[in-house]
C-alpha cells in the first residue's frame, strides 16, 4: 500500500543524487533492488511543480517526447520522430504506438495535449519554458503539430526535460499526484514518506526487457559524510558524494564516477533588493571572489573555477571569458564599490539551506566579500523555505547550485537574465539579450546556436551579471563493487533501469 508522504517530504535538499546499486532486497522477478542514499526528499513528484534537481526521481516515472541519455545525447522517446516546417511555425511529433500510463490509459496525441495544455497554464512552473508553444493540434492518434508564436528551436531539448514528462490525462488534475506519480516509466512508486521513497520496476513498461534491476530504494542523508559512511558501511550502494571525498572512497574499495556536468555552484542576487540594482555593486562582488581558493579549500580542486555558467566543453562556453585569474581583483573590487557610492561596503542578508556544503561555500564568501568592506549575515533555512523564497523572490540572496543547461541554455538566460524570469525577481535585464535570445532559437543546430548564446553571456558578465558563477560542478558518485553502468547526468537526465549488478 503506497504511504502518502508529509509535508515534510515535499522540502528538496540543495543537491540531489541519483546512481545505482543493488541492495538486499529484489524486485518482483528477482532482479537486485537498487539502494541509493540521496541529500534530500523531492519538491514535487508533479513536473509543472517539480525542483530543478528533481529529474533523480521524476525519471523513473516518466519518460519524455524527445529522450536524452545522460551523456546529453538526444535520441527519440515517446515521440520517435520530430520536424520544423520549413518557416519555423511548427513543430510536427510522430509518437510511439504500443505505450500505456501505469494506469492503463493510452498514450496517444491527445495525451499530448492535454499534458502541454496543462503545462503552459499557471501555476505550472514549465509555462516559460512553453511560451513559444502557441497551440497543441492533434493531428491524428499518433501525430502532434506544435504551432509555434516564435523561434522554437531550443523546443527539442525542452521536450527532452520536465516539459515533455507525460503524466496520464487522468492523473493530471489529481491532488495527491505530486506523492503519487502516474506516467508511463520503467518504475512505479511502492512507498513514499519522509526520508525514504521505494520503487519497483513496472511489468507494464513498454521496454521492459532494457530494465535490469528490480527498483529502487533511495534514503535521504543530509549531510555529506554520512552518505559516504553508509555507502562504506554497505547500507547504501551508491550515493552522490563531493570531490573531497574521492580519495576517502577510493581508498575503502569503492567505484568513483566523475565528470563535468552543466550545473555551478554561484550566488543569486535579487536586483531589486539591497544594493545589487547597482551594476557596479554586483561586478564588485564578482571581483571579490577568489573562485581558485574557493575550488581548492572546499572541493579539492574539482569544482572548476569559473566566471561563466557553462564549463569548456558544451557547447554554449565562452572561451574569452575562459580562467580566473584576471577576475579576482580586490582592489578593482573595493573602486567599483567607491564609484557605486559605496567606499565603506555595505549589509546584506545571504541565505542558504541545510546542506553542509552550501553553508562552508557561503562562509567561504562571507570572508572573502569581508576584504572588500562588504558584510555578509548568513540565515540558514529550512530547504523548503529556500525554495519557496527563490520563487517568490523574497530574499536578497542565496547560495545555489544552478542547472545551466536544463532543459536548454536558452532557458536558463530566459529564467534568470529577462524580465518575467522565474528566478529574476528584481526584473534584471541587459541591452541586446533580448535579441540574442530570439537568434538563439531559431534553429536546433547549436553551431549556429553558439553565436548568439557566448554574445549573451559575454553582455551579462559586464552588465554584472544577476548570478554570479563560482565555479563548474564536477558530478561525483561513489558505488560498492558490483554496480556498473552509471553515466555522469551531464544536462541531469538518469537512466537507472540501464545500471548492472553483478554481486
């Protein structure tokens, strides 16, 4: 019988986790059941309501229109093909045939839909990512034509993340579906409650014989060390782990899997409060930061130090903008704030959540703002409160761990660097964003995307930019011997059912 969760549940941990493992327990074929130690219980099993970092859990639940393999690799889903018309005004899905919902509905055209429907009308957080979406036509059962208002080519890889998750058309007005996930993925949910939430493979699952193990059993510590400890002990067979605690792992026999991803760790300023509405104030605050002692003190290195979002390698970096050294700069720090009106600095308030980590970072910038005569107070917040202050934009700052490249970069300039942006409270803007954005969705073809999006990130760093990077996240796991097959979530997309377990 599935336990609804409390309220507690429904607070995210700063980071999430996913990997793989097989623990004690089995499946109802007999396939090892994963045990997965996770930083925190998911915002929402519902997309539309779902936290950036939720994909760890949403992906065993749903699938997408347009698949993408961690690696970042697009490849057909639900929909096996997809095609612009010639003027860029639509959008045409040719869908799967042969799938149902964990509910046996069928998965059809007008389960598109209705999902898109739904999910383009508030207070769904995915109508941004929709805006270019101005009609959903059911074409036949198994054909959809997206019309589209404006250039749609970052549309591919938005159908590929929370957008394109298709929850059952009877699901989709349910109240409790943000405990009670109802899609067409390899997984169903068994159980649910604060700390711990259980999955077993889904006999009805279309591609049932790619699934290996028997499901998923995934226990939430908060903090760092003990998830390791857990993985050690053999409670947990994987976990997410930082890049400090690689030696740690290695040393007791455990399986390391690292690699760069399209998440940073950064600063978020709200540009309508305190004194952050000056650009000045937020270039000096970018100077300030010392990313290289930041990267080496708290994460051995391997958080790459980085004025940008995005790290070399995807497509989207900048290369003039590559290094930190000419960025940290006290001095220029403590002119700009002289010419902002600000020679003594000035107060304000940083808030952070739980996690062990994000709090070290956060005192790390606090010293580090403090050469420059800028006082920092940290409040830490119940993870819950933290996210709810980032979507409503009540706060002055806060410490975060930001996907860059979900569902696609363009999204992310639309989110944090337009006004009407979901995590742009204080209505920040630049001259020419606007433009660039557009150029940067009228085709999927990201050679001829680069342009556009490096000239955006290049306007914003010196327009002082809104979020300020700190350094590229290095995602690291650590697994007990036997589980293999785990692939570094580079745009945060999972495919668990693909892990193997020998022993």
């Amino acid at each position: 019988m599935l336990r609804r969760a409390v309220a507690a549940l429904l607070a995210v941990g700063l980071a999430a986790g996913c990997g793989g493992g097989s623990g004690e327990g089995s499946g109802g074929d007999g396939a090892a059941v994963l045990r997965w130690g996770i930083p925190g219980n998911p915002t929402s099993l519902d997309p539309r309501e779902s936290g950036p970092l939720d994909p760890v859990f949403l992906d065993n639940f749903y699938e997408t229109l347009v698949d993408r393999v961690p690696s970042g690799e697009l490849k057909p889903g639900l929909a096996t093909q997809w095609t612009f018309a010639p003027d860029g005004t639509a959008l045409d899905l040719t869908l799967r045939t042969g799938v149902t919902f964990q509910d046996g509905t069928p998965f059809d055209a007008a389960a598109v839909k209705a999902n898109l429907d739904a999910a383009k009308k508030p207070p769904s957080l995915l109508v941004g990512a929709l805006t270019a979406v101005s009609a959903v036509e059911v074409v036949s059962p198994t054909q959809v034509r997206l019309r589209l208002s404006g250039p749609g080519g970052h549309l591919v890889n938005v159908l590929a993340g929370e957008a394109g998750m298709m929850i059952s058309p009877r699901a989709l007005g349910n109240a409790d579906l943000k405990t009670r996930p109802v899609g067409t993925g390899p997984f169903e949910l068994t159980d649910i409650a604060d700390g711990r939430l259980s999955m077993r493979a889904w006999d009805g699952y279309w591609n049932r014989g790619a699934v290996r193990i028997g499901g998923i059993d995934m226990t939430v510590y908060a903090d760092e060390a003990t998830r390791l400890r857990a993985v050690r002990s053999g409670q947990s067979d994987g976990s997410t782990i930082t890049p400090s605690q690689v030696n740690e792992a290695r040393s007791a026999g455990l399986t390391v899997v690292q690699g760069p991803n399209t998440t940073f760790n950064g600063v978020l300023l709200n540009t309508g409060s305190s004194e952050f509405g000056n650009p000045k104030v937020r270039q000096a605050i970018s100077y300030a930061v010392d990313r290289k002692a930041i990267s080496d003190s708290l994460y051995a290195g391997a958080c790459v130090p980085s004025v940008q979002p995005f790290q070399d390698g995807f497509w989207a970096y900048d290369a003039e903008l590559g290094g930190t050294d000419a960025y940290h700069d006290v001095a220029r720090a403590k002119s700009l704030l002289a010419e902002a009106g600000l020679p003594n600095g000035f107060e304000f308030e940083m808030n952070v959540g739980p996690n062990t980590s994000y709090q070290q970072l956060a005192q790390a910038l606090q010293a580090q703002l403090a050469q420059v005569g800028i006082t920092m107070r940290i409040t830490v917040l119940e993870a819950s409160q933290l996210i709810n202050a980032r979507r409503t934009g009540r706060f002055s700052a806060t410490v975060s761990l930001v996907q860059a490249g979900r569902p696609d970069p363009s999204q992310f300039v639309a989110d944090f660097y337009t006004p009407g942006g979901i995590y742009n409270p204080g209505g920040f803007t630049a001259a020419g964003v606007a433009d660039l954005l557009a150029q940067s969705r009228r085709t999927d073809d990201v050679a001829e995307r680069q342009g556009p999006t490096r000239q955006i990130i290049k306007t914003v760093f010196e327009a002082g930019p809104p979020v300020i990077p700190v350094c590229g996240v290095q995602y690291v796991a650590a697994f007990r011997s036997g589980v293999d097959g785990f692939q570094v979530p580079v745009v945060g997309d999972y495919e668990f059912g693909a892990l193997t377990i020998t022993k």
